[in-house]
C-alpha cells in the first residue's frame, strides 16, 4: 500500500514507520503512566492535554503492537512526526485528503459549517455515508466555532483571524461510504476531509502560506471558493437589496488560486507548458444574490440522488464559465485551463438566502447545493456513479 499521509502535520508515512501509544494503567492491570509528549505539545503549540502514555515504534501486525515497557498490546496509532493519533480507518483504507482555499469573504467558515450539516444528515443519508471527527479537538472546535453560533444561535460566523495572531489547526474528518461492488456486495471507502478554515490574508504572507502549502501539497484534490462579488462585472446581475462591495485587489479570485498554484507547480515539479494533475473544483458562493435567470441550471435542483448527475454537472460548468466570460472575468477560466489538467466550475449557496444584520434569514439556513463540489470529487475517486437522463 502507499505511503500514509498524516492529515494533521502532512508528513508522508511509510505505513511501517507508523508509531503506536500505549493503552496506559487501567485499574490496577498492567499499563504505563502518562508523560509529556514532546512532540505532540509542539504541535499543538500547548503542553495542555499532552501528557499521555507514551508513543513508541514497533512493526506490529494487523494494525496492533505491544508496548515494550508494560507488555501491554494496543491498537492505537500515531503518526511518528507529530504524534497525533491515526484512526484505524485512515491507516487501513486509501483515505484521500481534501483542502479548501479562498480569499477573504468568500464565505470559507459559512462553508465548512453547512456542508459538514448536511454530510453529518440530509447527504449523508443519501449517500448511505457516516462522518465522524477524527479527534476530540475537531468535535469541540466545530461544535463551538461553526455548529452553535450559526444553527443554533442563528448568527453569522465572524471572520477568520489570521494565523499570525490565532494560530489554526486542520478539523480531520473521515467520511466512509458504503457502495457495492461486483465482487463484494458491500464495499467501504473513506475520504479524510481535512479543512483549514484559513483567513484570505494569510495567503499573503510567505512564512504563514508555507504551512498551507505543505497541506496543499498533502492534498489529491482541492476546493477553491470563489466570491462572486469580488468579480466587477458581476455587480449587474445582483439582485436588489445586495450591498456592492469595495473590490480588494488581493481578494480577487484569479490572483489568489494563482498565489496558491505557482508554489505547487513547483513543489510537484511540473514542467512548463504541463498541467496540475490534482482535480480542482472552483465554486461560486453566494449565488442568491446573482439574478441567474429563470431556467439557469444553477437555480434547478440537483437530480439523481445517490450518484452524481453527469447531465446536470456539465450544465452547471458550462453555464458558470459563460457567466465568467459575460463578467468579463474569462481569464480565470483560462487560466484554469491553462494550469490544471481536470477542474470543474460549480455554483452554490451556503445560506440559501440573504442574512440580516449579522443573523441568518427568518427562514433560517437553506442550503442549495453546498455539496456539488464533493460528489464530483467522488466520482472523480470513483466513490460514486455517475448518472445521465
């Protein structure tokens, strides 16, 4: 099997060098005292909750190791860089890692809280899919972060502080799907969602942007949100009541996928005149508030439960790259063309209405097709069937 990549430091793996944590003392049975894990502390930046029964490295077999200082045999693994711990199902099946870029106000926080609601329910029951948090630090940082101030609080989610003042961490999620095979009637394959809610500017700064980089590069896929207010020629199709927004030169789309692609072109060492093999998908936010027509395939539903609707994606892309050319912004559709070998154009809304006053609408949050972007990477993993007709 490949190498592991760790969704939390991004260091690659070899799956022999993965390192297991003692199960600790329990009762009075055999077990180690918890110590000051080094390592995981600089991680976290915190010796807070890092004093744990300690990290050792062993061959083991099927995915257990005894503990070679209390005999103790355990199951728990670590990534030996950082010393996060590894679920079993990311070690023991090809788990993908998707990242999330966008500029300042591109709605990246609204985002990550709605679409990780409708995999936690209406999605993900329709995908015959589970998700889970892949550690205690994402279960309470989405609950307190996203989940309550903006489904139970009905508030919007402020703006995300900068790295350079809040330093930030990856939420590791592990989506596992059920699908069947012509060999296996049940078959179950996992993508790790590993989403860094990063502010817009800290794709400005060198040493900051680095560390997202190092999470890029980790990445088989990447999702770009693009705000359409931030492209001038869109202010026409605003519908009333739509504020116009100050364009801020470093929030403008193609200058932020191009802060990000150029230093990948070179860590992947692509050659001039090749193309980045790693499917991106470029979605459109805020899509209430653009006046798309009245048979705009943005505005229709997404048919075909369960599978992917190859007839309603190509609609979609092709409609957001004419509304690209019409906003006179086709150089960002060029230059996607020009920079990746497999990308697709998408439209959504995370609210599926306009807030007011800092709260979510009266009809609260209403999501209109916060998940295209995942059910095309899913199909492009081969995760999920494609359907036409």
């Amino acid at each position: 099997m490949r190498a592991l990549t760790c969704p939390y430091c991004f260091a690659r793996v070899p799956r022999g060098e993965i390192e297991y944590r003692c199960l600790g003392r329990s009762g009075r049975g055999p077990g180690c005292e918890p110590v000051l894990d080094e390592r995981l502390a600089q991680y976290t930046g915190s010796t807070a909750n890092a004093s744990l029964p300690p990290a050792f490295a062993a061959a083991g077999a099927k995915g257990r190791a005894d503990c070679p200082a209390c005999g103790r045999p355990t199951g728990r693994r670590v990534c030996p860089a950082c010393h996060n711990a590894l679920p079993s199902a990311y070690c023991d099946t090809p788990g993908r890692i998707v990242a999330l870029v966008g500029a300042k106000n591109a709605g990246k926080s609204t985002y990550i809280a709605v679409l990780l609601h409708e995999l936690m329910n209406r999605v993900g029951i329709e995908l015959d899919s589970s998700l889970v948090a892949c550690d205690d630090r994402t279960i309470d940082r989405y609950r307190r972060d996203f989940a309550r101030p903006l489904y139970d609080l009905k508030r919007l989610l402020p703006t995300t502080p900068t790295a350079a003042t809040t330093p930030n961490e990856p939420m590791v999620f592990l989506l596992t799907r059920t699908v069947r095979s012509r060999w296996r009637s049940r078959v179950s394959e996992a993508l790790t969602l590993v989403l860094f809610d990063t502010a817009g500017e800290d794709l400005r700064s060198r040493d900051v942007r680095d560390l997202h980089l190092r999470y890029l590069e980790a990445a088989d896929a990447v999702i770009f949100l693009v705000d359409p207010l931030e492209l001038a020629g869109a202010k026409s199709a605003l519908i009333t009541g739509v504020p116009v927004q100050t364009a801020d030169p470093d929030s403008d789309p193609l200058n932020v996928i191009a802060r990000v692609t150029e230093p990948l072109r070179q860590r992947h060492g692509v050659k001039p005149g090749d193309r980045l093999k790693v499917p991106v998908a470029v979605a459109l936010t805020k899509v209430d508030a653009l006046d798309t027509g009245r048979r705009s395939a943005l505005q229709a539903s997404r048919g075909h439960p369960g599978s992917l609707d190859l007839d309603d994606r190509e609609a979609v892309h092709e409609e957001v790259r004419a509304l690209l050319h019409e906003w006179q912004a086709g150089q960002l559709d060029l230059y996607l063309s020009q920079q990746y070998a497999d990308y697709g154009l998408f439209g959504l809304s995370a609210l599926g209405g306009l807030p007011h006053d800092g709260q979510v609408g009266t009809a609260g949050v209403r999501p209109h097709r916060v998940e295209d972007p995942l059910l095309w990477l899913l199909h492009r993993f081969g995760m999920l069937d494609g359907a036409r007709g």
